[in-house]
C-alpha cells in the first residue's frame, strides 16, 4: 500500500533519525511512504487571528501537491499535523478563504507551469491530512502491527508525552481527548510496553519559546520529565522533534538548576516500534539523542 | 495599578478589532480563572490572562498591549481546551501580539539577527520559524 507522506522541513533535515525510523517501519508494516514529489514548510505555526490568509497559503499549497497524488497524505511532526490539519479545516469551512487561497495558487501555477508542469486544479479540502499513529491505527490496524512484531518491549516503563499540537483545539484536531488522550498508550500497549501514565502528558514543553527564552522553556519541559521521572518512567516517547530537542537535550540546563536531577532519555515512537519489529542498524540511530536510551534498553536486552 | 475607566472606551473601535481578529466574544468570559489556571507559563508574565480579558472588557487596551504576557505565552492553547465558555485566550493573545507586531508599537520579542548561532544551528527548524512567525511577525 502507498501513502502520500509530507516530511516537513525539521524531519528533513535535524530530525533524520524520526524520518528514516518512520520509513523503515512503515516498510515493515506494509506501507511505502511516497514522499511528495514537491513540497515546502508549512510555516511551523497555524495564525490564531481571523484576517490571515497568508499564513495559511503554505500548508494549503502543500495540500494541493499532495491532493495530485492521492486522497490523504501522512506526516510525522506535530507542527506539521497541526497546520496541515487546521489549513484544510479553514479550506472546507471557509469558502471565501479557500477561494482567496486558491487565487494564490492559480498564481502560482501560471508561473511556474511550464518546468514543472502543475495541473490547473483548485484545491478544496479533497485530502484527509493523517497523523502517523492514526495511520497505524485505522489504516494498518495495530492488530496487524502487532502480527509484524519480532520481539515485544516487556517491561520497559514508558512515558507517552502527547503535548499540545496534537491534541488541541479538540474541535479541530478531531485526534483524541484533550485531557484524556489514549491513542499512544494503546500504540505502546500493542509494543508490549509497560505504559506510565503521568500528570504532565499532555503539557506544553515550552515549544518555540526556547528561541526567544530558554529559561522559560526550560521551567516547561523540566516539568514535564520531572513529572514522569515522578511516576518511575524509564524513557520518554514523543512525536514532535521541538518536544525532543526541549525535553531531551535541555536535559543539560535542567541538570544545573535541579540538585539530584536524574536523566531520562527521550526518543521519537518509531524508533521504539522499529526495534520491535526487528529493525536495527543505522535505521535507528541515537547518536543525536543528549541522553543516550541504549543503556536502559540494553538493560532490558533489547538491543 | 491605577486605571481611569472611559465610558467611551468601554467598547471603542480598538476593543472590538481585538474581539473581531481573535474571533471571541470578550463579554463572555465571567472570570473563572481556569485559563490563568492551566497555563504552565503564568508565573512568567505580569498580568495573568483572566485579567487581561477583565482589563480588556473595561477598556484598558494599552495595559494588555504593553503586558509581558502576550510575548510569554507559547500558544499551547491549553487555556483555550480549559475554558468552560469556550472563550479561546491563546487566540486573543495572539490579536494582540499582532496589533503590535503590525504596527510595530514595540521591539519584537524576538529579532532574527540576535538568535543565537548556536540555536540556528541546533534547534529544530520549527523552533526558529515558529518563534520569528508569532514573536517578529
């Protein structure tokens, strides 16, 4: 089965290792991502003020590439999910919006039709925008991932951490409960994992804060793996590479302002996945991970 | 804090641009507090965010606009899930932030030139273009 996939531009790049383990347990799981043919950021934040139409241009330009190659497209970042999601969302609810986008993009096409010769069609919110885990969940089924698995994560403690892209506005995101979310707990359950549940799951970790005020980033993501550490979590899982670099390598800063701190190691779900389905090697890579999580899964013979 | 309240201010033509790009109705918060409540960077800013909706329901538009509180908030939109009227707080923030980033009425938060070498170089992608998006404009 084929699967339009949008990368977006941080797993593109720094986030490699979250890429090439979605890929590779993708494979394993019957589904080839097609990456998009052509794509571009999707401008990282969704505008919360009700006159902008340009903020939105970038993810529905990315929506209408992906509209050309199939009826849905997957993607991995939380950023992402979020303002692919919420840009299709004002496209199907806002005619006067979809309209102004699409001007936009008919712009566009003329411009550049002859090198890349772009079909002429508006876009209009014909593409379903899923989240990786719903993939595994409503297109696999997580009974089938189950089928696929070479080794189950037997009592390795692990923390899901939602966060707040994935989650929130509940009336838009349409992904799971707010406050009682419980698709990465089953996703973890189908692993075999022993799943911590935890006060601060689905708190904020300072997110694109820690640009203009580290320490204020830091007061949140300290937080957050405070609060797991608190219910004995031995690795943290995310779905968000900024959630990654705040919980993982800020790790350092929250050494040096809390007595006794002890490290947790963060890691992205599918590099916890492509280990139970057997893919090792390059394919899942922790060399860029602050607190290194081989330790602990050794411990569990699970390297 | 000393305020001097104008019954034409009370609801003047700024006030409603407020309540017209965030898209709420700012009579309809009653105060509760659980926006205040839930957000996780509320000791960070200077007026919590229950009070700058009260403080905007009696006019004082300048006192919400110069607030530390706008810039500190992380749109994690937690206040807005939390409020039992349904009255979005992240979405106020960020008309706020944007009728003084449109008018530049103050420096940004954040400026390209001075984020750090080593953030450009470490942090997500996502970060940098988030921070500048809702923080330079």
């Amino acid at each position: 089965m084929k699967i339009p996939y949008y990368p977006g531009c941080t797993l593109h790049e720094r986030a490699l290792d979250f890429d090439v383990s979605a890929r590779e347990c993708a494979k394993a799981v019957g589904v080839e991502l097609e990456e998009l043919p052509i794509w571009t950021c999707c401008g990282a934040v969704f505008p919360l003020v009700s006159d902008s139409v340009m903020e939105i241009l970038a993810p529905v330009r990315n929506l209408s590439y992906a509209a050309r190659e199939g009826d849905k497209v997957v993607t991995l970042c939380s950023f992402c999910y979020h303002v692919l999601k919420r840009a299709n969302k004002v496209v199907r609810d806002d005619p006067e919006k979809m309209e102004k986008a699409n001007l936009f993009l008919r712009a566009d096409t003329d411009a550049r039709e002859e090198i890349e010769s772009y079909t002429k069609e508006d876009y209009e919110g014909q593409v379903d925008v899923l989240h990786y885990l719903e993939m595994l969940r409503d297109v696999v089924g997580y009974d089938e991932v189950k089928k696929k698995l070479r080794r189950t994560l037997d009592g390795l403690r692990v923390a899901p951490y939602y966060g707040c892209m994935l989650l929130r506005p509940k009336k838009e995101m349409e992904f799971d409960d707010p406050e009682q979310p419980s698709i990465f707990e089953e996703f973890l359950e189908t692993l075999g994992c022993d799943v911590v549940d935890f006060a601060m799951k689905t708190e904020c970790c300072g997110g694109f804060q820690i640009v203009a005020d580290e320490d204020l980033a830091v007061q949140c993501s300290r937080n957050v793996v405070g609060s797991a550490l608190k219910n004995d979590a031995e690795i943290i899982v995310t779905t968000c590479p900024l959630c990654r670099y705040n919980l993982d390598k800020k790790q350092h800063e929250m050494e040096k302002s809390v007595r006794g701190f002890k490290k947790i190691p963060v890691v992205y779900f599918t590099q916890l996945l492509g280990i139970a389905l057997g893919i090792g090697g390059e394919h899942i890579d922790f060399s860029d991970n602050y607190v290194d999580p081989r330790p602990v899964l050794a411990e569990k013979s699970l390297l | 804090m000393r305020l001097t309240i104008k019954s034409e201010e009370l609801r003047d033509d700024l006030i409603k641009r407020v309540e017209d790009l965030s898209r709420q109705g700012l009579l309809e918060c009653y105060q509760c507090g659980k926006c205040s409540a839930g957000c996780p960077v509320v000791n960070e800013m200077d007026i919590i965010p229950s009070e700058v909706i009260r403080l905007l329901q009696i006019g004082q538009l300048d006192e919400a606009l110069n607030s530390k509180t706008i810039w500190v908030c992380a749109s994690c939109l937690q206040c807005a899930s939390r409020c039992p009227k349904g009255v979005e707080f992240s979405n106020i923030c960020d008309a706020l932030r944007q009728m003084v980033l449109r008018k530049r009425l103050s420096i940004p938060r954040v400026d390209a030139d001075e984020v750090s070498a080593i953030m450009v170089s470490d942090a997500p992608q996502m970060g940098v273009v988030g921070a500048l998006r809702k923080l330079n404009g």
